[in-house]
C-alpha cells in the first residue's frame, strides 16, 4: 500500500542532514518530511517519533495518521498500526484505499468480522485494489467460509487484469484442504504473474512436498533461498522438510542458519532439538529442549520429547519430572497417537501406576482403541495388577484374536500366577491362531522345561508304586 495523501504525492528535493533532530526542525509539515526520508532508509523508529510529534502539534491530519500507520504496520506493531488506520479512516472517509489498509491491517491483527466489512467497501469501491481483493478471500478462508472466498476469488478476476496476490491466498486456502493439484496451479500462475512476489516459490515447495514431489520441492526451495536467502520462514519450512526426507544433517544445518539469523527463535531450536535427538545426540538435545522452556516457559510440548531424550541418556529422575510436569499441563483433546507416545514414555520411565491413570483417562476420550488398551494392560501388568492386565488383555483378544502380543501377554500372566496347566491351555490356542509367531514359539519351549520337574515327579510317584 503506498503512502497517502499530501505525503504520498510529496518529493524530497534536498537532502537533508541525518543528523539532525526533532529539535531542529520548526513546523509540523518539516517533521513529516524527516519521518518520511527516514521511513525510506527503513529508520522506523525515528520516523515515528517525528510522525507522532507531528501529530500532537496537528492531530486531526488524515494522511500523517495513515503514514504513522504504515510505519507502525512495517515495524510488526500490527495492533497499534490498526488503531492509526481506523482513525486516519475517521478523518478521510472518502478515501477508500485507507479503508482498504485497515481493513487488511484489521485481518493480520486476527479481527476477521471487523475487517470483512472494511474489505467489502474497499473491493465494491476501489475494485482495481488486488490487495483489498486478496486479504478478503484470505479473511473468508481463515473464517472457514470457503465456499464465499471461491465467489470472490473469481469476483476478482473480474476486475484485475492480474491477481498474484489473490492466487497466493487461493493456493493457501487449497493447500489446507489438501486439494493439492489446484494448489501447485494457484502458486504457479501467481509465480507467473509476479516472479518478485515473496515467498511463492516456497509455497509452492510445501504444496509440491505435499504431493509427494520432494525432489522438485528442494528445487524450489533452493531457488526461493537465492532469491531471499535470509527469509527465516522459509529456511524453516526447508529444514522441515529435510526434516521429513531423513536428510538430518542437513536439516541441522538450516536450523542453525535460523538461530544464528535470530538466536531467540523458538522454533528453530525446537526443530534442533528434534534433529539432534533423531541423529543420537540426546545430550545436546536436551540443551535445546532447555532453551526452548528458557525462551517460552509455556512451551510445554517440548516436554515429551525431553524425556525421551533424557531417557536415552538414562537420566530416568529428570526424565519423570518432565513428565509428570507435561501431565500438570496436558490437554485432554490431544489426539490419540499423542496419548499412546505419553503412555509409552510413562511406562518406560518406570510409572506405570501413573501410567495407568493416564490410559484410564484416555480410554474414556477414546474407547475401546486397540493401542490405548494394549498399553493400559502392560501398565497394569508391570504394575502388579494381573487381575487388571488379564481382564483388558482378554478384551483385546475379543478385538483382535490374531495379535500375538495379546496372548503372549495371557500365556505370561498365568506363567506369572504359577498356573501353568492355564498357561498350556491359553499357548495351545494361541498358537492355533498365530502358528507363525516366533515370541509364542519361545514361550511353548519354556513351558516345557517348566514342565519336566512335574513330570519327573509323576513318573518317579509311579515307579515308587512299583517297587
């Protein structure tokens, strides 16, 4: 969006010195200019201090509360540049591509009613603004409107004689409905349109990975990386994707690419700790993983596989604290391969009665899952409740009678409770329904040699009675 008003249409014909300041100049309309040539050298937070002196002097200026607004929006501060749109739109309310700003402005900062009203006048009055256009399809897509952004995407088409912008929104929209084919079209056709657009080529990398074509993905990204090599995002998104691929020591190098670009970014060392820790170097994960909960204390994802490198490490105390602090803040909506993983770190980490209280809970979002029982039965094994285990054990049997570990765990329980006559009953059958398992093989050769003592017995009895 390009300046507006009397600022937007003024030149600077000298130039002037940069070291100068707010003191030196003596009207409003000088402080304006100096915001602006520091706005151009990207001095942002000079030009707002001569922006907002400026406006104390003058406050009811429309085109000078438009431009602080694009300082404050180029800065990130997408809260406050709202705020400064919305009042500049006060001010100027003919000019529609204000409008059009806060109500883009008013869609980054994730108030998506507000902006849509915004973004219905400017794209009704101001048609040829693509990016009016383009933030509205956004808008009605990340509302789950879906339907209405298509309408308006082809609105667009209407009016635009080009529309990157309104085909990168599109393409996203697509690629989080797995449409992929439309997808790769929508990136490919704004990359067309608008080779300088950012970050299409890496769009259209994670919509070709997507799809299951890597190799021209890394392409892709590649190509997005000599174009913008210092884009943090992308470099990310690549080194998910190495990630991915099993290419490690790749993927470790794009995420310290990323930290030494911003050290405090909290993905990228969590992306570190996971590689790190895939590549079998769990001391230095776990650094990592500390310096994530260091960074964002309310991370608490990052406990899981904390514990699983601490495990590895067999620093077992540590590895329960960090579990037993993951449970404190666990979200009882997580999905069911997220409880199995909890249930399997409990376990291993020596608390099954723990354990069993998380399984009981999950069973209770998920019931009767094969996985969710099959755990909770060896955690009450391992816990010294045979009662408990056979009881789920045998419920299993009834879900999947030809799963090994299922009987194997029966034939265990009744070896276990010294009742081997039931343990031969149980084998017996067992081993009709998985004559090739090689773990219930292993056990009928146990049950045999736990058998000779009896049966030595019995023939000695007889031979006794003989005599």
């Amino acid at each position: 969006m390009p300046l507006a008003g009397a600022v937007r249409n003024k030149t600077i014909e000298t130039e002037s010195d940069p070291e100068r300041t707010m003191t030196d100049w003596n009207s409003p309309e000088e402080h304006v200019d100096r915001a602006l040539e520091l706005f151009r050298r990207g001095r942002l937070e000079e030009a707002e201090d001569f922006l907002r002196s400026a406006l104390e002097v003058t406050p009811d200026r429309g085109d000078w509360q438009f431009n602080l607004a694009l300082i404050l929006d180029a800065a990130g501060r997408t809260e406050e540049a709202v705020y400064w749109y919305l009042e500049a739109s006060k001010s100027l309310p003919e000019e529609v591509e204000i409008t059009a700003a806060a109500g883009v402005a008013l869609s980054k900062s994730g108030h998506l009613e507000d902006s849509l009203v915004l973004l219905e006048r400017a794209c009704r009055e101001l048609p040829e603004c693509e990016e009016a256009w383009a933030s509205h399809i956004d808008t009605l897509a990340r509302m789950g409107r879906r339907e209405e952004a298509r309408d308006v995407y082809f609105l667009a088409q209407q009016y635009l004689a080009e529309y990157p912008n309104c085909l990168l929104v599109m393409g996203e929209s697509l690629l989080e409905t797995g449409e992929l084919k439309k997808a790769i079209w929508c990136f490919r056709e704004s990359l067309r349109q608008e080779p300088s657009l950012p970050r299409v080529r890496a769009r259209l990398a994670a919509a070709l990975a997507a799809n299951g074509r890597s190799h021209r993905a890394i392409r892709m990204y590649l190509q997005e990386l000599r174009e913008n090599p210092g884009s943090v995002e992308t470099i990310l998104e690549f080194g998910d994707l190495l990630l991915k691929l099993g290419r490690l020591r790749e993927a470790e190098e794009k995420f310290r690419r990323v930290i030494e670009l911003n050290p405090a970014d909290v993905k990228a060392h969590r992306r570190l700790g996971d590689t790190l820790h895939r590549l079998g170097r769990n001391d230095v994960a776990v650094q990592e993983y500390e310096l994530v909960r260091s960074l964002e204390p309310e991370e608490h994802s990052v406990l899981l596989p904390m514990a699983q490198a601490l495990l590895a490490l067999r620093r077992t105390r540590e590895a329960q604290r960090a579990l037993l602090e993951h449970l404190e803040s666990h979200d009882p909506e997580v999905a069911l391969e997220d409880d199995v993983r909890l249930a399997d770190l409990l376990i291993s980490a020596g608390l099954p009665g723990v354990a069993r209280d998380h399984l009981d809970e999950a069973l209770e979002r998920h019931p009767m899952q094969f996985e969710l029982l099959r755990r909770a039965a060896f955690a009450r094994f391992d816990g010294g409740d045979r009662r408990g285990g056979d009881r789920l054990s045998r419920t299993l049997r009834r879900l999947d009678p030809a799963d090994p570990r299922v009987h194997e765990n029966l034939v265990l329980s009744a070896i276990r409770g010294g009742q081997l006559r039931l343990a031969h009953l149980r084998l017996r059958r067992a081993l009709e329904r998985c004559p090739e398992s090689e773990s219930l093989r292993r056990l009928r050769g146990f049950l045999v040699v736990q058998r000779i003592p009896s049966l030595l017995r019995g023939i000695w009895s007889g031979f006794a009675g003989r005599s």
